[in-house]
C-alpha cells in the first residue's frame, strides 16, 4: 500500500542503485520529503506552499524502484511528479529528465492547475522541490544574506549593526530572513501566523527568542539596535493585521520586506481568519479564501508602501505580493522594487548564482573538506566577492546546522563553478571524500528563469517576460552532460509569472563526470552572461570579453 511515511536517503557507499548519477537522482529524492529536510513531508510537500517533491505516493514508489533499475544509457521522463516513461539514451545523456507544472499560456492560472491537480493530473513542483535539489532553509540563506549584504552596502555603511528590519513568513524559505540579517549584524522582527513555524526555526537556529507579544517584540527590538547587537525576534499574528498597526504606531523600522506564500493566495492567512481554520477553509472555498486574501495582502502591501513613504528601505523578496495586492485593486502596489533590481542584478550580469552540493556519503566532514577547498581556490585577498564568500563560508560552518544530507550553499560565478566543480570530483576519486557529491544550484540562477515580477523583473531592453532563456538553458544542460534537468513553471511567484529550469550533476570521481562536470558549470553559469549580454548590461559584456564567452552578435 502506497501512502504516508517517513522517508531518509541511505548514507554511506552502497548502493541501491545501478551506478552513482542513478543512486544520486535517488538520494536527492528522498533527501527532499526527510522530514528533516521538508516542510510538510506526509503530504510530499517540500516548501513554498505546496511545492511538491513527487505528484503522490504512487508516483514516489514507482519513480524509486524505477531509479534503483535505471541503466547508465537509460533515462526516466517524470511529466508532474509522476515517471511516464524510461527511453535508452546514452551515457552522457541525463539520467532524469522532469517537466513540472507547465501549462499552455492561457491556461496558465491557478484555477486552470487546481482543477488539474484535483484530477491527479499535475503538482506544483516550485522551484528545487520537483526537481530533488532543496537542501533545507540553509539553501536560502546564503541568497538572502547576499541579499541583506546588499541592503547594507547601499543603505548602511556596510553593515546592518544598529538597524531594524520588519518581516514576515519563517516557512522553508523565509525562516532564512532572520540568520541572515544578523548575520548582518542587524536586528529583525518575524511575524508568521503559524507557531510551529517560529518554534522550527527557534529550534534550528536560526531565529534567536520569540516575543510574546507586538509590544515586547518592540522593546526587545530596540535595546538591542541600541546596544548594536544582532537579535531576531519572532512574533505570532497575521502580518497584515500587525504591519498596519505597526506602522500607525510609528514603529523605528529602517527596513522592510515580506516572506510569506503570497504567491499562492491560498497559503496566505486572510485577515480575521484563525489559522486552525485556513486549510478546511481554503479547501471549502477557494474563490472566497482567495478574495479574502487578495483583500488581506492589498492592506499589508499598503503598510509596507507606507513605510516608505516614511524613509525605510523596503523591497519585494520574490514572492509576487505586489501582483497580488494589485489584484486586490491597491494602485500603488509596485511603488517599492523587487529585490533583483535592486540588489542582485549586478551579480547575475557576471553569471554569479546560488552554486550548492551535497553529500551523498551523509558524513558533514566532507562538507568541511569542501569548505576547505572552495577558501583555497577562491582567495581572500583576491577580490571584494572572495572576501564576502570567505565570511560567508566561516559564518555557515559555525552557524548552519545540516538538515537532512549535509550540504553547502555559496555563490561563485562564470569560470569558478566549474573549478569547484572538477576540484570536488578530483576529491571523490582521490577518496578524500567519503562518497560522491550532487552538484546543483537553485532556479532562481543567473540565465535559468523569466520571471517578470521577480529575476526579469525591469530588464534594461524590457525582454522581462521573453521566455526563450530557460528553455535553452535548460537544453543547453542536456546537451552538456547534466545528471539530471527540469523544466518549471510558476516557481516562487505563482502560476502564469515565471518559467524556469534547473540541473544537477553528480560528482561520481570518474573521468567522464569530470568531463561533464566542466561543460555543465561553464556553460550553465554561461547562460547568465549571454542574457545579461543580450539585454545590454555592460558587466555582462565585460565578463564575456574578460573570460571569452562567445556572442556571435558581437564578433564580426
Ligand atoms: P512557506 O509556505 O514554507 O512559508 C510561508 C509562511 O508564511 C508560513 O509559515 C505561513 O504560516 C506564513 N504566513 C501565511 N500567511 C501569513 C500572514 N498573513 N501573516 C503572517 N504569516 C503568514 O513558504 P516559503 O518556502 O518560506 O516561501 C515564502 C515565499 O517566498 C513564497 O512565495 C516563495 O515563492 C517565495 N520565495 C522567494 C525566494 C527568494 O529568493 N526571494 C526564493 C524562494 C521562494
């Protein structure tokens, strides 16, 4: 009988399946639904709303027996979480290749998919959740503390010492905000209506205490500005009942942003709603939830506006909460940017994105060997980005605790990738480390998405919504040698908004990973300086001139 139970990766070297790119697709499966690791693993959710892992308990039983049997010139087609076919292939072709959510453009909305989904039809894949490469909150973490790093250098002097940030939403994703804002040595206050949410991240570390009430929060928040010392602070409430209030009171908030699943109307908790009764409401009646949502997030984007209004630094974190207060009919929903044009853009103009591994051996030695590794070949002392990752690296070995295989998380750019890449598969043959690494990288990347309200948001050359770039991406992954590649829609913002791909590749030690190995993270990252070439930016131009990448518009 197939249904719900706990499911953990095997660690260690034996395998259960027929070669380690088949064992590793395997692993990373059932990495994703460790309860460790997933947010609601009984339901195969991983995070981000419902973003889901396998489509049901079936489809997860048949994709593991079929990964156990897969040849090395095989490949499994899983079509919504569900494995519809294994073709042979050949041996540089990728084990695995996943299409998930995708829906012809008119189609493209929630009511289209939900109807679907309730026929068994589709799932939600989000972003790393379908596609077996989410390593936990700590795969956020490094983006987002990139991210407040950013607000810091252009608002702060560089550091976050001093200041308070207002958030919302400490899910898989937004449970990030808090570390990395002290991090940043700043202090944040965390509203989330959920009180397992505030406890999980308490728990994991990544939250420092909990406040009992709006006014404790307050007081807490502001002895510790003043003593420029890093806190968070968790608060229980509907964020769009309290940013109001907060707001009103003239609360000395210096920056501002939100976290919650407003990219799906309805995982976000309406106003005058109790939060035992969200799912069996949203299930009973979704139009009206989803009114009552809309309604709710029109009021917190108008508190956020207002706040800036008032001098704070406030953005959009990705979460498509503007859109959706503008559908609730609030005119002045996108008068605060989205964190890509703000602060990211620069780094994905040089191909730069969220490079992440994990250990297939389970042993967090390796990752610390890892570690090691990526300090010696990007050296401190050579660039202001090397300082930053050098900080980083030391922050996450001390601060981040693994959940469920260890892993790692940092940002490296075009021509780094890959000497990673062939460094950690030169480790797995020599056997420094125990077992093969799963090499991958979030959607949100550099050249892998279109994304109008989020990574395509304000293109220089307006191409926000040209959705062209991931689906070469995405081939341009299986033509290199990937383990295995996907392709998405409605990631992060929600159906209709975004397209996007993803690859992983699995450092098995061999000669012929190696090879793979130096294709995929030269030309992955690659993607991201061609697009950011063809749009006009002229970071992207220099990288490409500085590291020759070909362009066949500029050469002649
Ligand atoms: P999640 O579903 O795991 O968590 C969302 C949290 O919001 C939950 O804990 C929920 O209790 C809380 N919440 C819902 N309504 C609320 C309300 N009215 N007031 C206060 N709290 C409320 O989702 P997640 O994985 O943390 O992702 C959060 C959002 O961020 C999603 O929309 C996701 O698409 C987006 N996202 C952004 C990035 C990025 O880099 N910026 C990356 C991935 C995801």
């Amino acid at each position: 009988m197939s249904g719900p139970r706990p499911v953990r990766a095997p660690r260690g070297t034996e395998l259960s399946a027929l070669g380690w790119q088949q064992e590793a697709a395997l692993r990373m499966l059932q990495n994703n639904l460790d309860p460790e690791v997933a947010e609601h693993p009984d339901k195969l959710v991983v995070y981000g709303g419902t973003g889901k892992a396998a489509r049901d308990w079936r489809s997860f039983d048949a994709m593991v027996r079929t990964l156990r049997t897969l040849k090395q010139d095989e490949t499994m087609l899983v079509q919504s979480g569900r494995p519809v076919g294994v073709m042979q292939t050949h041996e540089w072709a990728p084990r695995v290749l996943i299409a998930n959510s995708n829906l012809v453009g008119d189609w493209a909305n929630w009511e289209e998919f939900r109807r679907l989904e309730a026929l068994g039809l589709t799932m939600y894949g989000q972003m790393t959740a379908g596609s077996w490469i989410y390593i936990g909150t700590q795969g956020i973490l490094q983006g987002t503390y990139e991210t407040f790093s950013a607000v810091a250098a252009k608002k702060f002097g560089g550091t976050l010492a001093g200041t308070i940030t207002l958030t919302a939403g400490l899910g898989g994703m937004g449970g990030a905000q808090p570390l990395a804002v002290t991090m940043n040595d700043g202090v944040a206050i965390c509203i989330d209506v959920d009180p397992r949410a505030i406890e999980r991240r308490i728990e994991h570390r990544f939250l420092d205490v909990r406040a009992d009430s709006l006014e404790h929060a307050l007081q807490l928040a502001v002895e510790a500005r003043d003593a420029r010392r890093p806190l968070s602070i968790g608060l229980l409430g509907n964020a769009a009942e309290l940013l109001p209030r907060m707001l009103a009171e003239s609360a000395p908030i210096d920056i501002v942003t939100d976290q919650t699943s407003a990219h799906d109307p309805l995982a976000y908790l309406p106003v005058g709603v109790d939060f035992a009764d969200m799912a069996s409401y949203a299930a009973k009646d979704p139009a009206g939830f989803t009114t009552r949502a809309r309604e709710s997030m029109a009021r917190h984007v108008e508190a956020m506006v207002g706040f800036m209004d008032a001098g704070a630094e406030v953005f959009d974190y990705g979460n498509s909460i503007r859109g959706e207060a503008q559908l609730a009919g609030y005119e002045r929903a996108f008068a605060f940017p989205g964190f890509v044009p703000a602060y990211i853009r620069p780094l994905f103009s040089e191909g730069r994105g969220p490079f992440r591994w994990a250990a297939l051996s389970g042993e967090a030695s390796d990752i610390a060997k890892t570690d090691k590794a990526i300090l010696d070949l990007f050296p401190e002392g050579d660039s202001v980005q090397n300082e930053s990752l050098h900080r980083w690296i030391k922050l996450a070995g001390e601060r981040v605790r693994f959940q469920g295989l260890p892993a790692r998380i940092c940002w490296l750019g075009y021509g780094e990738r890959d000497k990673a890449g062939e460094r950690f598969n030169d480790m797995v043959a020599s056997g420094e480390l125990a077992a093969p690494l799963a090499i991958g990288r979030d959607h949100l990347d550099c050249g892998s998405v279109a994304s109008p309200y989020r990574e395509t948001e304000a293109m220089l050359d307006g191409s926000d919504a040209i959705a062209d770039w991931p689906l070469l991406n995405a081939m341009v992954n299986v033509a290199s040698g990937a383990s295995w590649v996907s392709i998405h829609h409605g990631g992060g913002v929600g159906m209709g908004r975004s397209l996007h791909a993803g690859q992983v590749t699995v450092a098995d030690g061999t000669k012929l990973a190696g090879e793979k190995i130096r294709r995929v993270l030269t030309n992955d990252p690659g993607m991201g300086v061609i697009r950011h070439v063809d749009a006009g930016y002229d970071i992207a131009e220099s990288v490409a001139d500085e590291r020759g990448v070909r362009i066949p518009m500029r050469e002649g």
